[in-house]
C-alpha cells in the first residue's frame, strides 16, 4: 500500500494539487494569523489602556486630599476610593487593609514601582490563569519618589476567551481554505490533460510502439509546424495520427477547413506561399512549412500535402531506421 | 523537512493565546503637591464635575483655609474653568460655613443637603480634605462629617471621579 501511495505521490497531478493546496493553505494560515494576532493585541491593549488610565484618573483626582505620611485610616479611605479597581495602596510598611495583599503583586513589579516614577504594568501566568497588575508609585513635584504606591490587578480571563475564540476561527478560515485549495488545485491540474477529449482543438492517436531513430527536436519542428498551419488555416478538430507502414512511420495531420486551394496546392511547400492573398499580412510568415518539409527531407523522409473533401491533410513520412545525415 | 515543520509548529503554538510580560513602563506617575512634600503652600485644590465624575481644579490663589476653600468652591467654576467642561452640582449659595476640629472634623454649610447629589456631597468632601491636607491637618479615619440645615451626614469619605 505504502509503495501505491509513493509511486501515485510521484506523479506529476498529485504533486501540483499538493503544492498548490499548501500554498493556499500558508496564505490563509499566515492572513488568520496575522488578523489574529493584531485583534489579540487590540483586545489586550484595550484592558490595560482602560485599566491604567482609570486608576491614574482615579489617582490623581484623588491625590490633593491626600498628605505625607498617611495613617493607615488615609491608606483605607484612599484604597476605598479606589474600590472599584480593587486597589492596593502601599506607602513603606503601611498599607492598605481591604482589596489586594501586598504578597499577590508581582515582586518584580513592586521592585519597578517602588525605585522609579514610571506607572508599570506586568502581565503574569497564574496558573493558567492569565493576570494583569499595574503598579502606580506617586512622585513629589521635584521628581523623586514619596513611597506611595498604588497597585491593582484585573483578571484576563474575558479576554482569554475573546483570544480563544478569536484563535478558533482563524484555524476555522485556515481549515475551510483546504478543500477550495485542493478543488483549485484538480481544476488546474486536469486542465493540463484536457488535450485528447472530444471537445479539444487537436485530436491525437498515437498508438506506443511505433518508434523511429530521429533527432527529436526536428520532428517537433516539423509536427509544431503542421499542427499550428492546419489550426491557423484550417479548422478544429486537427486529427493527428501516427500509424507504422512497412519501414516507414506515417504522421498525418488532417483538419476540417476548407482545404487548400487548387491554385495553391502545388507551392504549398514554397517559401512565402500564402493560401490567402487577401491576408498578404497575417501572422503566419510563410515559411513554416517549408522549414517541416526541409526537416523531414533530412531524415530521408518528405511531406506532401493533399483535400480531403472535408479539409487539408499533411502527411509526413520518415524511414523509421534511416541514417540522419548531416542532422548528427 | 522535519526540523523546519517543527519550527513552523512552535512559531504558530507561541503566537496562540496571552504571554507573561516583563515589567514595562507606561507613562510619568502622578504628582503629588503638597506642604509635608514640597514645604511650600500649594494651590488650593477644588472639585468640580467633568463628565460626570468629580474632578480637581488648581487655582493658583496660594493656601487657604477649608472655609474659604469651600466658599471658592460655591462660588462655582470660572469661565475658563466652564470653556474646559467643568460643571457643579452645588447651588451658587454664599454665607457663613464653619469648621468645627475634631474626630472626625465636622463642616457646616449654610443649605439643606437632600437636594445635592452624589456628586455634589463629593466635591464638599473632597475639596474640605483637599484644604485639610493642604494644611497639614489630615482628618486622622479619613472621613468628616457634613451638616446643612436639614441633615447631618457623618462618616464622609471622598470619593472623586
């Protein structure tokens, strides 16, 4: 099972939807997660702003009622005022008796706090249970510290599920991208194997088999040059087909146009013959042609060009053993 | 192939969920002005209403005392003071108001108090603490008590904002 799995995986169609299905993937994988992260860091920074800012507010209006050194009662009330944040109000080895314990903030947090005159915040992992503490010191109006120290904490357990939720529909949009990858990716992979159904331009019965020593590059010359004239001049569908006849290959590519013009068909292999003399200027250049039948008169072989009825028929014959001349 | 998956893996398991953070700083602390600090008068200190929510004003007439300060405060806002949004809560009413020292320090003010709001409670306490730590005289439990012509409210706190 595992050798079926490895030979179907190296095949061309499976390696293009899988490329093309990881690709899409990793774009909408990195899109969600870049969406993600900036709502992630939208919603956390909104909480902190909002919790900062209150108790700053909250601080400062409250702060000209207030002198040095506070009594434990002055801690209290200014503690009470701050109530709605839960505040912690630390001045030295005083501090305020409700709310918060001294012991529950951060020690790095207080450290910050009580030798800068910085607000500080810090966000901690409480076992599993994400915390935020924002530690407020107050300074004199000469810029040194007074001790005074403001501390509250929020928990972030709403925002964590905002953030869950917000992860879960980012894989949700990663995930959902992989059958539309996979369904892009056969689309364009059966594309490419479309030529050969009923409905294609060029129709091509090429039995395995049949083979011939000749220089490639020059047959492929030769049936570009066939296919593309009977498309350009004739009309779809253009038969190709490849039959062995005795010591001969047999190559004849046949379309559905109005065929060649009696006038026209015995210097249809000239050089800047053009069917059309009112089209003395469209793309063809008049040379493709005759450039096939130099290459197949190379290879000892020699095209000749024939109505059918219904269109034109090319027929391109190569002795399948033939010495290739001055081609090698 | 194996080593780059792994990482792919850890880079997008990292960037799930909220992450500890160091200690970051975010902005100047508040200042606080006053005579056991600085050892000069500070500017008297009045609350007015500002969205709401009870908010402190400076003037910068130097020190005065909890009377004074509380008649200021009736007197309501400037007009500057009303262009930044300022407001009260409290009737434009003068006459005598008195401080009596004490456990806590009782103040008096010369209309009934039923009709004032929340707010309005807040600015008369918070602007009495205000001039009371101005002083140096800090009411010692943190509350005073507050008598008009109709009731007595003991045990007031400040409550700005």
């Amino acid at each position: 099972v595992i050798r079926q799995v490895r030979s179907w995986l190296a095949g061309l169609r499976p390696r293009l939807v899988a490329a093309f299905a990881v690709i899409m993937i990793l774009g909408a994988t990195a899109a969600a997660g870049a969406s993600y992260v900036s709502a992630r860091n939208a919603i956390l920074k909104g909480i902190q702003d909002q919790t900062m800012l209150k108790l700053r507010d909250q601080i400062v209006a409250y702060l000209p009622t207030v002198s040095l050194p506070p009594s434990q009662a002055t801690l209290d009330a200014f503690a009470s005022a701050l109530k709605p944040s839960g505040a912690l109000v630390v001045y030295h080895d005083l501090y305020s008796s409700s709310g918060m314990s001294p012991d529950q903030v951060p020690a790095d947090l207080r450290q910050a706090v009580a030798t800068s005159t910085y607000t500080q915040f810090q966000r901690v992992d409480a076992h599993g249970f994400p915390q935020f503490y924002v530690g407020i010191p107050v300074q004199t109006s000469s810029g040194t510290t007074t001790g005074l120290e403001v501390y509250a904490g929020a928990s972030l357990d709403q925002q964590q599920a905002a953030i869950d939720e917000l992860a879960r529909q980012a894989w949700l949009v990663s995930a959902l991208a992989l059958p539309f990858a996979v369904g892009v990716a056969l689309l364009a992979a059966r594309r490419g194997w479309e030529i050969g159904s009923e409905n294609a331009a060029v129709v091509a019965d090429l039995p395995a088999g049949i083979t011939a020593a000749l220089d490639r590059r020059r047959l492929d010359i030769v049936v570009a040059n066939l296919v593309g004239n009977a498309l350009r001049h004739g009309a779809p569908p253009v038969e190709v087909v490849l039959r062995a006849e005795g010591g001969d290959i047999v190559l004849t590519v046949t379309d559905h146009g109005p065929g060649i013009a009696d006038e026209v068909l015995p210097r249809v292999f000239d050089r800047f013959a053009k069917a059309d003399t009112a089209r003395a200027r469209s793309e063809g250049s008049g040379l493709g042609l005759s450039i096939a039948r130099e290459n197949a008169r190379l290879h000892g072989g020699d095209i000749v060009a024939a109505n059918t009825g219904t269109g034109a028929r090319f027929e391109l014959r190569l002795p399948r053993a033939a010495g290739i001349g001055e081609a090698r | 192939v194996k080593k780059l998956l792994i990482l792919v893996v850890l880079l997008v398991v990292s960037a799930c969920g909220i992450k500890p953070t160091g200690v970051v700083p975010a902005g100047p602390a508040p200042t606080l002005r006053s005579p056991g600090v600085s050892g000069r008068g500070a500017d008297v200190i009045l609350y007015f209403v500002i969205d709401g929510r009870v908010a402190p004003v400076s003037r910068s007439t130097g020190t005065v005392g909890v009377e004074n300060a509380l008649s200021l405060l009736l007197a309501g806002p400037t007009p500057d003071e009303v262009d930044d949004g300022y407001g009260t809560d409290l009737p434009r009413q003068s006459g005598p108001i008195v401080l009596s020292p004490g456990s806590p320090p009782a103040i008096t003010v010369p209309f009934p108090l039923k009709p004032i709001s929340g707010a309005g409670i807040n600015q008369l306490v918070c602007t009495a603490f205000a001039a009371l730590a101005a002083q140096g005289g800090y009411s010692t439990d943190g509350t005073i008590s507050l008598s008009g012509t109709d009731v007595r409210l003991p045990y007031q706190a400040c409550q700005a904002f």
